[in-house]
C-alpha cells in the first residue's frame, strides 16, 4: 500500500537475477526474495551484535522479565516463570515469604485482571501501571471507609488480627453473602 501511494515500484520476488559484485563466471541466479533474505538476515545478525555490545547482559535480562507485563492481547505474553525470576531480581525487596504468596496469588491476579475491562482495555505498560495505583488507591480508600465502620469508639481496644478478619468480612461481604455460613465457619 505504502509503495502504490508513493508510486514505487515493487519488484516480483520470484523474479530471478544475476546477484551483483560477483565475476561473470561464478554468478549464480537466485531469486529476489532469497537474495533480500540473506541481506535481511545479515543485517538482523549485525544490529543483534550492536545491542548485544550496547546492552549488559543485565539490562538484557531484566528488559525480557519485563516483556511478560505486555498488557496487550488480554496479557497473552504473561508468563508466571518470567515475573518470579523478575520479582528475584530484586531480592532485596521481596522476602521469602512475599515470594511464596506471589507465586500463590499470580494466577488469581491475572484471571481477576483479564476479567476487568479497566485493565483489558490497556496497551502498554504504563497506562496499566497507571490503571494499578488508582485501583489500589480505590481498594485503600474502602478499606479506610469499612475500618470506621468497624472500630467505634467502643471496639477501640480490639485486637489487630480480630479487626483483620472483621475487615475482610466487611469489605468481601459480596463473596461471604455468596457462600453458606457453614462453610465459613
């Protein structure tokens, strides 16, 4: 389309031709889309040499985890593997324990990020980092709304991991409604 708008002519890749520079004799005919081929090919090999020597192989490993928070097609390049080895690079921030409730809580992620159409509609990475912080600032802003609705000044005194639970029955009460009083006991 871009060489009919411009008017350039487009040759037939099957068209054989002589390949220039060499001698008479030893010319061989070969076809255009071989030939364009072998150049392509030749310069892919050099610009990977060039990136290669740019890049340390450090940047290299950390820009391909990064690849697998492509948010594009549903996040069909997610790969759990990818995110972990991502997510051990920087070691310092993750404890051992962080770790094992990320590989736990990855699939749930990603099922629950397919599902929302907030997130489906991303195309890179920094509308779905954007997408992230406001849906993180929404789900603090509620916790904060039910934590007043829970501790009153007469339950000032209860104990933390009691006003988590009741927070979570509080903010999840959708899914508690859902299920049978049994099973949650």
């Amino acid at each position: 389309m871009f060489c009919s708008k411009y008017d350039i002519v487009v040759p037939d890749m099957e068209d054989h031709f002589l390949i220039p520079g060499q001698s008479r004799r030893a010319r061989h005919l070969v076809t255009r889309y071989h030939h364009h081929n072998k150049v392509f090919l030749t310069v892919i090999d050099l610009l990977t040499v060039e990136i290669n020597n740019r890049f340390s192989k450090s940047s290299t490993i950390l820009l391909r985890y990064i690849s697998c928070l492509d948010p594009r097609d549903s996040f069909s390049r997610f790969d759990q593997y990818s995110f972990i080895c991502l997510v051990e690079l920087y070691s310092d921030d993750f404890s051992a324990i962080d770790l094992q409730f990320l590989r736990d809580d990855l699939d749930t992620y990603i099922y629950e990020v397919i599902q929302t159409s907030d997130f489906t509609s991303c195309e890179d990475r920094s509308i779905l980092a954007i997408k992230m912080v406001q849906t993180a600032t929404t789900s603090v802003g509620r916790a904060f709304s039910a934590m007043n609705h829970i501790k009153s000044d007469l339950w000032n005194n209860m104990a933390d991991e009691w006003l988590n639970d009741l927070m979570i029955c509080f903010i999840e009460r959708t899914i508690f409604a859902a299920m049978d009083n049994e099973d949650i006991l």
